[in-house]
C-alpha cells in the first residue's frame, strides 16, 4: 500500500522560534564540520526545522530525522512540505522512531550513517538517556566519524551565565532527571566511543556547538 502524505498547512506544523533563531549559526559550523561526511542521522528532530534548513544547505549529504514516537508526525509533514520548499527532498528522509534505551532502528542505514547531529536533548534526557545515546553511537554506527551537538553546558561544575542556571533550575522543577550537562562528562562519554572534541564554539543564548570527530 502507498503511503499517502500528510498534508497541513505551514502555519499548522509544530514550530520553536529558538530553531529560527540558531539554524543560521549552526549551519555555519555544520557546513565545516559535515564537510567530507554523506550520511548524518539527527537524533530528536524535534519540530523538523532544523532538518528541513540543514537538508537545503548541505546538499551534499542525506540528513536523516529521527525522534520519539509522539513526534513523528510534525518531523514527517514538515520533510513533505517545507522539505519540497527548500528543495531538500532529494536529500531529506523521513523520520525513524528512534529511543536511545531501545535499539535503534538503523540496520538497513548503518552501513551509511558516519555523522549524527543532535540539538538541546541532552539537557531534556535523564543521565541514563545521555548514557544511552553514547553506548548507542558506538553500538549502532561502526562508521561514526563526527558527532555534532547543540545545547547549554556547565564548564567544571559551573553554570556560564544566569539565565543558563535558571533554565536549569525550570527543568529540574519540571522533571529533576533533567538538567544542563557538565561539558567534561560529555567529552570523558565521547572518549569512550572513540571521540574527541575538535571544537567547541560559542553560539547565541548561551549555548555551544560540540564537534566531535573520530580517528
């Protein structure tokens, strides 16, 4: 049976404004780091902006969504429709359900995947979840050679400006498994996937771009 696709307007599609306001700086780090990469799976897609901007701009490569099953249907109907705006179509894939607890769904795609990209899940999951997301990149993708990852983080135990400790405050009132990660655990996490941090920039809202590559 053919799947049918989802149509909704625009103004219907779940949106982040924070996505407008920091695609067009990631991307610039994105267009260095991704480079020499073909296949980049994106773990928590979220509302599909990100996916849809990326996909466009990187023409180069595949630029694969994933996210939580309650998601999928937002990330599926902006990759049809605003996808085909950008004419990222031939290069935008609709989204896997992807759990980093669970296995992930990317047998017929690990041959091909050697970039992941993920943008504020880390502060969203618990410490097993981050825990999980690293095992899994070691587990799943034999080809992973750069790993990019957007979001606030705490340097030495400490927050980088007031309103990066109150954001962590809000999400521990809202789920206390939650919280903005120290940056040295991320790295002692990657090193033990073989990753190393080969930049880490600044980026608007007191937030960093991690670039992680392997070998």
């Amino acid at each position: 049976m053919q799947r049918l696709p989802i149509v909704l307007p625009l103004t219907q599609l779940p949106f982040s404004q924070a996505c407008e306001n920091n695609k067009a700086p990631i991307l610039a780090v994105l267009t260095q780091a991704f480079s020499l990469n073909q296949h980049v799976l994106e773990i928590g897609s979220g509302t599909g902006q990100h996916a849809a901007f990326f996909a466009a701009n990187l023409s180069h490569l595949i630029w694969q969504t994933s996210d939580q099953a309650e998601y999928i249907g937002g990330i599926s109907a902006r990759c049809e429709q605003e996808g085909g705006l950008f004419n990222a179509g031939a290069n935008l894939a609709l989204p896997l359900i992807l759990d980093v607890t669970s296995p992930w769904p990317v047998e017929g795609l690990t041959p091909d995947i050697d970039g992941v990209f993920t943008a504020n899940t880390l502060h969203i999951m618990s410490k097993n979840m981050v825990e999980a997301l690293f095992t899994g990149l070691g587990l799943y993708l034999p080809r992973l050679k750069t790993l990019c990852i957007y979001g606030p983080f705490n340097y030495q135990g400490e927050f980088s400006s007031d309103s990066n400790r109150q954001f962590d405050a809000f999400l521990k009132q809202r789920d206390p498994a939650s919280g903005i990660r120290d940056i040295e655990w991320i790295c002692s996490l990657a090193s033990e996937q073989g990753l190393t941090l080969e930049q880490d920039v600044a980026m608007p809202a007191n937030n960093r771009l991690l670039h992680f590559v392997r070998g």
